[in-house]
C-alpha cells in the first residue's frame, strides 16, 4: 500500500529501546530510505548509502549529538537528494529490493513461530 510520507525516514529512538521498526519498514515498502540509529531491525537492514544510512549509537547518546545528524544530512543524505536525483532513486530503488523484500509479516510470523512460540 503506498502512502503520502516523507522522502527519508528518521528514526532516532535511544538504543536499545526501538521497537519492532515497523514504521521503518513501511517506509521501506514506499521507497522511502532510512535514516536511524542502529538498533532493532536496522542493524539488519541497513546497507550505508544502498537502503539509507545509520546513525552511531554514541550519535545519539543521553540525549543526541545534533552536529552529528545534521553533519550526515548535509554530506551525504541532502547532496544526493538534490544534486544526484539518479542516484537518490537507487537508494530508494535499494530500500524496496533489500528491505521490503526481505522484512515481511510472513518472515515475522515465520521467526515469532521457531523461535518464541514452539520453545
């Protein structure tokens, strides 16, 4: 299902508290590259600059580094945005093929059955 939304998608909850990152997934469905910390299901489907691009866990520490976000925005998230509309459309390309692909409900339910429910 496509929906109106964002052309990154920023998630910057404070490790190890992300959730299941479904939000990051139907993004990814969408086309829409990741830009979060590494933790929950980005530490599996994150590929730098291929499905979009991970923050450092000490990025976002006691409260966040700032200079830290706004420096990766500015050299490489925004410069491939607006300059390299081609390559901004790979990585979107990149998000669909490598992570709506493989983060699924069937994976889900797949893995909650070996490895929670049949325990």
């Amino acid at each position: 299902m496509s929906v109106a939304g964002s052309d990154v998608w920023l998630n910057t909850p404070l490790p190890p508290m992300e959730a299941s990152g479904t939000s990051g997934m139907k993004a990814a469905l969408n086309g829409v590259p990741n830009l979060s910390v590494l933790d929950g299901w980005w530490i599996e489907g994150h590929i730098e600059g291929v499905t979009g691009w991970a923050l450092a866990e000490n990025d976002v520490k006691d409260g966040g580094d700032s200079e830290t976000l706004y420096k990766k925005l500015e050299q490489k998230v925004l410069p491939l945005y607006y300059n390299n509309r081609s390559g901004w459309i790979l990585v979107m390309k990149g998000s669909i093929t490598k992570n709506a692909y493989y983060f699924n409900s069937h994976r889900m339910m797949r893995r909650y059955t070996t490895e929670a429910y049949n325990r």
